[in-house]
C-alpha cells in the first residue's frame, strides 16, 4: 500500500511538471510551485528555482517514528528526484 502511494505522487508530480514545465517555457518563467499539499498522505510544498528544487514539509502529526519519518522523508526525496 505503501508503495502504491508513492507512484500515486510520483505520477502527480510527473504530470504537473509536464503541465506546468511547458508552460514555464513559453513565458520566460523560471520560478513556480510545482506542488503545494495535493494528497494528504504528502503535506510538501515542492518549488523550481531555475534549475534547483526546493522542497519542504508542513508540520503534521504523522504517526510516524523518527526513524519510519527519516525512511520517508528519503524515499520522498527520490521520487521527487526522479519525478522532475
């Protein structure tokens, strides 16, 4: 099930980029918010500036222990490395 979230929010974040990428490109923009909290299992905010990514996580009670949080947290930033 686990798993099956994280394509779930890997397939979002490849469709917005692809929306919004193109779009980007035809104004000149290079700053825009790619994802701001669209699934609630995924409380991120994800930005593009130029070429880097700025990711970060809203505060949440999560459930999580720190080290199932830590274990997240990276499985998240390699989708989102791989997703944009």
């Amino acid at each position: 099930m686990f798993e099956e979230r994280m394509e779930m929010f890997r397939n979002r974040l490849v469709k917005v980029q692809r929306h919004l990428g193109r779009q980007a490109r035809r104004q000149g923009i290079e700053c825009y918010r790619v994802y701001d909290h669209d699934l609630p299992e995924f409380p991120l905010r994800i930005e593009h500036y130029g070429k880097a990514v700025y990711l970060s996580e809203y505060k949440r009670q999560h459930g999580f222990t720190e080290e199932q949080h830590a274990a997240w947290v990276e499985q998240v930033i390699a989708v989102v490395a791989e997703g944009l």
